[in-house]
C-alpha cells in the first residue's frame, strides 16, 4: 500500500483490538473515544494532506521498490535536495497545529529509516537483528504506519534494607524460545500510544544502560495490540468541549500512555538487540540517527515559536498595545527564538553531508543548540503571552454564551475596532488554551523533558560538542601575548 489516507488510519485503528486503559476503562475503540477521537481525526487530516493534489508531490516520493508513492518522512536522503525536500514536508505536517502536536508519525519514521539504513550496526553479533530492522523499517513504510515509542524503565529506588526495588519492574528479558523473547516489565512513556499502530521499543540515549543490565538491553518492534502489552492513559486533556472553547485540547491532545509488558512475546524477526548493553547504548549515537530526530524536533520547534508569535501579534494588535514599547519589549523575545530556530535549522541543512551509512545528514551542532535554546525558552514564551494577554485570557465566554439570549452583550461589549466580540474571544480562548489550560500546561512539561532529563541533556551537549577548534584558538591567543 502507497502513502496511505486519513480514512485508511482510522479504519486501521478501527479494527485495532489494543488492551488500553483509560480512568478505569478498557477503550475498545479510540476512533470514537472522547479521549482519543479529537486528535485520532487531526492525523487523519496529516495523512489526507499526501492525497491533496496541491501539495501531494511535496509530501511524497516515488518508492523504488514499485509500491508507488510513499510518505516523504520515509526517504533515506542521498543529497542536499532530498534532505530540503523532507524538511518542507516535515515543516507541512508540523504548521497544520502549530507545532503542538510533538509527535507526529514523521518523528519515528527518520528514527526507523537511519536505524534501517545502519542496519550492519544491528548486525554486528546476528545478521538476522540486521535484516529484522530492514525489513520493519520497509514493512512500516510500506503499509505508512503511524509509531509511537518508549526508552525509559519505571523509576528504581532503595527500599530501608537497600535492595533496589524495580531491578524486575522494568521491561527485561523473561526467556528465549523456538518463536522468540519472552519479556515482561514496565515502560514510560508512549507518546501518541492510544492512536497509534506499533511501537518501538529501543534503549535509552540519554541514560545509557548499565553494563550489568544484560537483561534490559533490548530493541523490538511490536503491534500496539500485541497479547500481553497494556497501555495505561493518562487523564485525558479533552474535556469534551468545542473547537471554539478548547481549540487546541479538543484536537491535539496526543495522549500518553505507561507501557506494560505482562510476558510478551517478541517474534524473532521482530528483535533488533538482545543481550547486549554496548550495542544497546549506541544504538542512536552510532547508527547517526539522533541529527534525524533533530531536524524533525527543530522543524517543530520552528513551526511552534512561529504560532507563538503570531498569536502575540493578534494578540496585542487586538488590545491595541501593539506600539506600547514594554510590550515590544517582551513580544522581542518571542522574535529572538523564532529567528534563532530558523537560522540553526538552515545552518544544519547548510552543512549536511552524508555520514558513514550513506545517508545525507543534517549538521547536529546547530540543531542540537537550538534544542537547548528552546528547552529554557518555552516556558519563558508561554509566560510572555499570558503577559500580553492580562484579564484578557480571564474574561473569556464559552460558545453557549455566545448562542444564548446574552450574545448580543458579549458581541456590544467585547468588540474591539480590529475584531468583533466573538472572533476576539475566539482568539484569547485558544491563547487561554496555550498557556493556562491543563492542556497548555502539559505542553510546558513536555518540552522542558521533550529530550529527557533536561540537566543530563544539557551536559551531554556540551561533552559531545567539538571543542578542540575552540581550544586551539583560545591557546593561539593565550600564547600570541
């Protein structure tokens, strides 16, 4: 099958059986759930968007392997062009939301396609784990699959005797046998798990597993209805209301689930590490994927600070403190991350060359900076808005309001001379959504750890980034007086 359509994703997830659990119940359907059917519809909308014959030829690319047309996000960039062209699309899907929806299926498809294209890595003790992650990255790209993932174990502690409680909570090796691996544990957290079709299941980049954890060094591919494997949701952030009284919640909200285990069975040819912890820990470092990941969280970033501003902008154009130069002021931030994203993202694809793998990457230096500017800089951006928006993002009617025999008030006495009544509140309910809704909140949380531990990731950027040139410059000039 082709890139596929929105209604084929919702027919997938339709017939999907999945053991998913939300506030006590078992969901047997997400297309109709509450919690799920908003947001089920937005990436139904990301996968019409390959069939629009407008902007068609922009997110897709024709498969060598004659399955026809295939999802853009999926290519194994052999130049400059192809890397641009996979950004543009990337940049398609991420402007739909305005960057809020973080994990759209293009994130895990440029993880799959630089594992796949450094499938000799996987290989190094079988063959077989090196033909298993080609063959899944080929199957998932061909049948345009929508991924979610989990790298962290539950959370360890010393109980007062100072056993570790959770050495057998996280996700570990059970047994092998004759059809496969046997594991069982506990793992968090699956973004995106309640509409999507499989999940990866890989070790953590950002705390590298010890090498006593033979046991937990394993990568798989997995439906998500797999006998055995429960998601358990969190509380979802749809409250059930409209579009126009939570905008952003009643669409968006992706949903984040607890993976659970209970003795699994991982078919063979669905394995990509086992038993081994140096492989396991190199597994993004090695195989180069992690200047991938970034292009797609930088693409997102981009479209995410430029929603921002353009909100700010509406925003006080539509208070009438738009000339105001302590608004200025505070809006001048908010141009400062957008233009500091956008230029490290062009820098990247600037100095993109291809890696060991034959693969065209993206420079990682500026794209890992502008990981970290946005990291600190979003909570600032959402606190800067609630600043323009004052009693405004208080004083917000619901839709109802506006339909009942009161709406002529709120229409008289909330126009402004940009906007009338309902498109002003219309407005500030969606920057009340950004950035005092829970759903608002949740999104600050997600991209202060979008990376993991924001302090272990911050110095991991600096024992990473090349610093020899610097050194030598700083020694020339120490020595030059």
């Amino acid at each position: 099958m082709p890139a596929r359509t929105g209604e084929q994703y919702i027919e997938r997830l339709r017939a999907s059986a999945k053991d998913l659990w939300i506030a006590g119940e078992r969901v047997s359907d997400v297309t109709s759930h509450p919690a799920f059917a908003g947001c089920a519809r937005s990436l139904s909308a990301l996968y019409d968007m390959q069939h629009d014959p407008i902007i068609a030829p922009e997110m897709t690319f024709e498969s060598t392997s004659g399955n026809g047309r295939e999802g853009l996000s999926f290519i194994a960039p052999t130049c400059r062009k192809e890397l641009e062209d996979r950004g543009n699309m990337m940049l398609k899907w991420a402007q739909y939301s305005g960057g809020i929806l973080g994990r759209t299926p293009d994130y895990m498809n440029v993880i799959l396609m630089a594992c796949s294209a450094a499938s000799d890595f996987f290989g190094q003790r079988s063959p077989d784990f090196a033909s298993n992650i080609r063959n899944y990255y080929q199957y998932v790209m061909s049948n345009d699959l929508t991924l979610t993932h989990t790298l962290v174990n539950v959370r360890r502690s010393k109980t007062a005797t100072g056993h570790v409680k959770g050495d057998d909570l996280g996700l570990h090796l059970v047994k092998e046998t004759d059809s496969g691996i046997v594991v069982k544990g506990a793992r968090i957290l699956a973004t995106l798990a309640p509409i999507s079709d499989e999940i990866l299941v890989f070790p953590s980049s950002v705390a590298p597993s010890d090498p006593s954890s033979v046991g937990h060094a394993l990568a798989f591919g997995l439906p998500c209805d797999t006998q055995g494997m429960k998601l358990l949701c969190r509380e979802s952030l749809d409250l059930g209301r409209s579009n126009f009284d939570h905008p952003l919640g009643s669409r968006f909200d992706e949903g984040d689930a607890v993976v659970i285990f209970d003795d699994v069975l991982v078919p063979w040819e669905r394995v990509f590490v086992l038993n081994d912890v140096e492989i396991a820990n190199g597994a993004f470092s090695q195989t180069q994927a992690g200047p991938h990941i970034s292009h797609q969280i930088i693409t997102k970033n981009l479209a995410k600070a430029e929603f921002l501003l353009g909100m700010a902008t509406l925003m006080t154009e539509t208070l009438g403190t738009s000339d105001a130069p302590h608004i200025q002021s505070l809006a001048s931030e908010l141009v400062t991350v957008h233009g500091v994203t956008k230029a490290c993202l062009t820098a990247s694809m600037a100095n993109a060359e291809k890696n060991e793998w034959g693969v065209f990457s993206p420079d990682p230096a500026p794209l890992s900076a502008a990981k970290s500017v946005f990291t600190t800089a979003y909570p600032r951006l959402i606190e800067i808005l609630q600043l323009l928006g004052s009693s405004s993002l208080m004083a917000i009617p619901t839709e109802s309001d506006f339909d009942s025999e009161i709406g002529e008030f709120l229409e008289n006495y909330l126009s402004t001379d940009k906007l009338d009544g309902r498109s002003r509140v219309k407005l500030f309910r969606m920057a009340w959504d950004l950035t005092i809704s829970s759903f608002g909140n949740r999104q600050v949380l997600y991209e202060r750890f979008f990376g993991g531990d924001p302090f272990r990731t911050s110095a991991l950027t600096f024992d990473r980034y090349g610093k020899e040139d610097a050194k030598r410059l700083a020694m020339e000039v120490i020595d030059r007086y």
